[in-house]
C-alpha cells in the first residue's frame, strides 16, 4: 500500500471512543469491561481512548490525588498494551471541545431523561451532601466525548448502557432536527465479564470509588494483596464450584477466572470438581495476580518516565483536538452561531 492508499484504509475504518474517570484505584472490574477489550480492538479500528478527568470531578477529589491518578490512568492504559502510536490516548481536560458540546447537547437533553438515569440516582444516594448540578448532567458530558469524534463504537461495561443509549437518543434528536451530523454509536458491551460484582457484596457492581477496601481488586494492587482479597471474597454456604442462580459470589468468580483464563463455566465446574471452595479461591486469586504481574511491571516502569507520558497526553491532546473541531464547527454552523473565517 502506498501512503495514500494507507490513509485512505484508515478513513474506512470505524471510529471507536471510550474512557475511564481517574476516580480511585482501577479494579479489575475496569479492566475486564473496559480496558482489555480495548486492546482487542486496536488494530481494527481508529481508537480514541480518554482519561476522562473532567467526570471525575462530579465527585469531590482531593486535587493531588486526581492529578496523580491522571497519568496513572495513562500509564494503565499503555501497559495494558495500548499502543500510543496506533491509537488516541488522551486527557478530557486537555481539548476544550468536549465542555463546548456538553453544553450544546445540554440544550437537546431533556431534564426527565436525566431524571431517569439510575448512576445518577446511585451517585447521589452516595454522594448526599453533594449532589451538585455535574452529577446530573454527567451523561450529557458523555454524550459529548463520543459525539465529537464520530464514534461508531463505543465498547462499555454494563454500566454504561443507560448513558449509551442516552447519547443515541441525543444523537438522533440533533439529527432529525439538523440533518445528518452526528454518527449514531453502538455499545460494545463485552457478553463475560460485563458487571464484575463486588468480593464484600456480590449483589453490588465492583466500583473503584467504594469504601471498602477488601470490596474491589484493583490493577495495581500486590501480588498477596490480590491472593487475600479473594480468599476473603464472600460465597455462599454451599460447597460446590457450579455457575447457578442463588450463588452470586461464586458466579462472580467463575466469571473473574473465566475472564482471564478463557476457560467455559462448564471447564471450570469440572477442573473444580470434589475440590472446594477454598481451592477455587486460592486458584483465581493466583491467575489474576499473575495475569497483571507483567501490566504492573510495566506500569512501574512508565510512571518513572512523566516526560514520556506528557509526551503522549500532548500529542494525543493535538489529534483529539483536531478531530473534536470539526464536530464543534459543524454543530455551530447548523445551531446559527455567528462563525468567523
Ligand atoms: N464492575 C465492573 N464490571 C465491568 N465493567 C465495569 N466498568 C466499571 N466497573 C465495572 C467499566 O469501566 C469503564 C470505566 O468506568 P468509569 O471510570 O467511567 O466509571 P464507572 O462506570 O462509574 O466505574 P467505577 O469503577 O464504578 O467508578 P466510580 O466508582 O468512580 O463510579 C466503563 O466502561 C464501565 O462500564
């Protein structure tokens, strides 16, 4: 291929966007319904992933820590093997763009829809001395960071489907209104491992922003650290290692080793056949804390060199910020706003 035939099968490609708020330690729960899949998706599509500082502070942060966690966020996703040369690596904060059409699209979201979203009403039962007015109009702000680039494909946990579907709606509303501008995005809700539960309360989503520290495992954490946690995850009174209704924890956990191994539920049941609990726990602690021994490593290893990761947020900032005005430009256009030349 020569080098206009090359771009013009990067033009052909779909478009992918998604993000992860620098909001507490990343859990596993991250990376299984986010991160990791985005890896997989590299080389098939153009990919624009975002540290999405700028939802994060829905929540009070303590500003040090939020800085940190910035180019922590980065350094995860490159050690988990996104290559910064192939893909968008980004800082919401760094391309003004997305503020600009939060608002735009703020005035195409209706206050019921907002109303209706459960995050939003989780967040505020957490949150109670704070339900400040970012809270409410998060999914707007996310609605925005997938509509700037024209995301065909936005790949989320479960989560996320409520606000992914808002930001289709909105999509389409402005649409219909002003003709074809926005890309409709899809989700890419992976089928294992779309809502990892929590080891302290498997009836409640995995969530790095939780209290308790035994609730949730995170990427970074230690080998042993890893290995405790889930020996101390929460199971039922029942003996056998078997995916069913009633044995949430254990589903959870099947589902965790599933994840990282490949392995069927059916495999699992019969390698944990007449062993016990115990057994099973010992056993997907060790896999998880070895599968992310070579992320951590690699991690340490990049957030000894902030030069380089600057490096990458600046010319991730420059890309993103390239493609974002021309999605701002077109919306002002239809809305009326006044352009200068
Ligand atoms: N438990 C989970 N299982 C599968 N996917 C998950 N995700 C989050 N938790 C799980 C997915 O991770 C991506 C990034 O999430 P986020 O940072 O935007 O915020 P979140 O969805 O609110 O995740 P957390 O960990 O619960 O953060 P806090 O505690 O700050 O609210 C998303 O694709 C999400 O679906």
């Amino acid at each position: 291929m020569d080098s206009v035939e090359k771009k013009e099968s990067a033009e052909r490609k779909k478009t992918i966007f998604s993000g992860v708020q620098p909001s507490g330690n990343l859990t596993i729960g991250n990376y299984i319904g986010a991160i990791r899949n985005w890896t997989l998706l590299q080389n098939e599509y153009n990919c624009i992933y975002c540290v999405v500082d700028m939802h994060a502070i829905t929540v009070r942060q303590i500003p040090a820590e939020l800085r940190r966690r910035t180019y922590e966020t980065l350094a995860i996703y490159i050690a988990a093997g996104l290559d910064p040369e192939k893909n968008i690596l980004f800082v919401q904060s760094h391309v003004p763009a997305h503020a600009v059409l939060s608002w735009d699209l703020g005035c195409f979201t209706m206050f019921g829809e907002l109303s209706r979203m459960t995050q939003f009403k989780d967040k505020s039962q957490k949150n109670a001395d704070n339900i400040n007015a970012g809270l409410f109009t998060y999914p707007v702000l996310m609605a925005a960071d997938i509509l700037l680039y024209q995301a065909d494909l936005v790949p989320v946990g479960l989560d996320q489907k409520q606000h992914l579907e808002l930001a289709r709606d909105i999509a389409v509303r402005f649409n219909n209104t002003f003709g074809d501008t926005f890309t409709v995005p899809d989700g890419y809700i992976p089928k294992t491992g779309m809502k990892i539960m929590s080891l302290a309360d498997p009836s409640k989503k995995m969530s790095k922003s939780d209290s308790n520290p035994n609730a949730s495992v995170g990427i970074l954490d230690g080998y042993d650290d890893i290995i405790r946690k889930f020996r101390r995850a929460v199971t039922d009174s029942d003996t056998v290692v078997r995916y069913a209704d009633g044995k949430d924890g254990i589903n959870n956990l099947m589902t965790i080793y599933s994840c990282f191994t490949g392995k069927s539920f059916e495999e699992i049941e019969k390698e944990f056949d007449g062993k016990g609990y115990g057994d099973f726990k010992s056993a997907v602690g060790e896999t998880v804390a070895d599968s992310l021994k070579p992320l951590r490593e690699k991690f340490t290893a990049l957030m000894k060199d902030k030069a380089y990761l600057e490096d990458i947020m600046r010319m991730g900032a420059e890309n993103a910020s390239r493609i974002a005005a021309r999605t701002v430009s077109k919306v002002h256009r239809k809305l009326g706003f006044a352009q200068l030349k």
